[in-house]
C-alpha cells in the first residue's frame, strides 16, 4: 500500500501560501474556467511564481479584464486569454491547435453544477457529463503532444465531494432511462474527473505527465448559480458545519488546485484524490452528512480504464 501524502498546507491555507518561495519561471500553464471563482485565484497563484499562464474560458470579454487585474497584482505580464468552449468539440480542437509549444501544468477547472432540469450538449449528452468530463477529456487528449514535450507535465481535475453521490453509471450516462437528478448528475461527472486522473496516470506516466483530482472545499462562487440562492447556501453552510467544516475564500479554496499544479512535494505523484492539501483517506460508507473522503468507486482502475475507453468512443 502506498503511503498517503501529508502536507504542511491545510484547509486554511491560501494558494499564496503554497507557491510562497516557488520559481515557476518557464512553466507554462492552462486554467480552464480561469476568469471567475477558484479559477481566478489559481491562476493569481501560479503567475505570482512566474509561470506563463492561459485562462481558458467561454466569455474571453469579462475574462480580460480579469487578466489585466492578475497581470497588475502579479507584476507577471504573461497572464492570456483563450476562448474555450467544452462542450463544442471543434472549438476544443481550436484551441489545441493553436497552442504551440510545451504545456506543463493543465488545471481542468471549469465546470458547471445541479443543473436542475435535464439538458443535453449538442452532441446529445448530459450537460453536466459532457462539461465536466468529456470536453476536458477531449482537452488533455488534443493536448497530450504539448504536455508530453513538457518532460514532465501535471494535470489538476478539480471534482467535488460531489462525487460521493454517484459513481459513474456506465449503462446510461446520460439519463436515458433513469430520473433525471441534478445532484447525482453532477455526483456522477465529479467522480468521472477521479477516474480521469488515475486512468490518464496510467497511460501517460512514461510520457513524464502524472494528474491528480482534488475536492476544494465548501466556496460560494458562480458554481452554484444553478442553485445559488441564499436559501441552498445557508443550508449548504449548516451541512458543512454539521460535519465540522467550514466554507473557504476562493484563496483557500484553490490552494489544492495549485498544491497539485505546483508543489514539489508532489513530484512524480499520480492518480490520487486530495482535500484540504492532503490525500483524502478511503471512505467505504457515507451518509447524508458526509462531505470528505473519497469512495473506492472513483479510485477503481477498472472503472477508470473503462471509463477512457467509452469516453474515447464518445468523443
């Protein structure tokens, strides 16, 4: 068994913290979703240690203006923005192609949540699937040349304890057949994120690109505009406090991402789940108050390989 990775960071820890004293001079780095929420605060991160980073989002307008705040707070004028539509396979391949050169840290960060009634991408998938997963799968896959000529590339995909209410329903992925939830929905595709990062571990390890998947936290951000009203965060911070855990700043909720992106203390580390700048422990039961761990289902290698393989088709 391997050991479980400890930090020095913790739940209160900023993404600051984590890269104070790291040079990322040279790294260049992608955060999809970069121009809002945790996002945003990745990216702070990583371009405050020098790296060359991309914000790859939907509007490239507002994310402008978000990138000429991080280029002036960071005194780091390598701070772009790209156009990325995930659920668009053309526009995926778009922006893969026009990227030149190594890629050493890929944050798949963008995603969408508990949409509440079911909706498909064009393609005719679930929408939280085909977002959450799939585009970013067909992401890193347009990309692997770019982070394979990094000599030894990361990739962050940020899931969810989220990923606690449903394992990967291989037989009807896209509510066919079963009630629509929107909470299992997004269960369902946060766990797909878990399976991503033991799966792409195993395939690309020898090409130097390790990834891991990681739980930010209880954070009130955009995330939850499906849901976001006063009435379900006060009782999303009345669950998390029941469990002992409190919500975090956007600073502290990207500490994991970029503890992932970046540290060295977790050089050569792949196909893990984190939470609070941690390796999350194992969970073999959970129950409505449980909001940490990480379920065997998504560590699974079998479901992990069977997963890329139907993605693979799917895209």
């Amino acid at each position: 068994m391997t050991k479980r990775i400890t930090t020095p960071f913790g739940a209160t820890s900023t993404a600051a913290d984590v890269v104070a004293g790291l040079d990322l001079h040279g790294k260049r780095a992608i955060v999809t979703g970069g121009g809002s929420g945790i996002g945003v605060e990745t990216a702070r991160a990583l371009a405050l240690a020098g790296a060359e980073v991309t914000l790859a989002v939907r509007r490239t307008g507002p994310a402008e203006d978000v990138a000429a705040d991080l280029r002036r707070s960071t005194g780091n004028p390598a701070v772009h923005v790209a156009p990325l539509e995930l659920v668009d396979p053309a526009a995926v391949a778009a922006f893969a192609d026009a990227w030149s050169g190594p890629l050493h840290i890929l944050v798949n960060n963008a995603g969408v949540m508990a949409i509440q009634e079911l909706t498909r991408t064009p393609a005719g998938r679930e929408t939280q699937f085909g977002t959450n997963h799939l585009g970013h799968f067909a992401l890193a896959n347009a990309l692997h040349r770019a982070l394979a000529a990094a000599n030894g590339a990361r990739i962050v995909s940020v899931s969810s304890s989220g990923h606690l209410r449903s394992p990967v329903v291989f037989d009807d992925l896209d509510y066919r057949f079963r009630d629509y939830d929107p909470f299992g929905a997004y269960g369902q595709a946060k766990t797909a994120n878990v399976l991503f990062a033991v799966e792409a571990t195993r395939r690309w390890a020898d090409d130097g690109i390790v990834a891991n998947a990681l739980m930010p936290g209880g954070i009130h951000t955009a995330l939850q505009r499906h849901v976001g009203d006063a009435e379900y965060i006060a009782r999303a911070r009345e669950r998390f406090a029941a469990a002992g855990v409190h919500f975090k700043t956007t600073e502290q909720g990207a500490a994991t991402s970029v503890l992932l992106a970046a540290s060295p203390l977790l050089e050569g580390v792949g196909g893990r789940y984190f939470e609070d700048c941690a390796e999350a422990v194992e969970i073999t039961g959970r129950t409505e108050t449980t909001i940490a761990g990480v379920a065997p289902y998504a560590l699974d290698p079998a479901n992990a390989e069977r997963l890329w393989e139907v993605s693979a088709a799917l895209t």
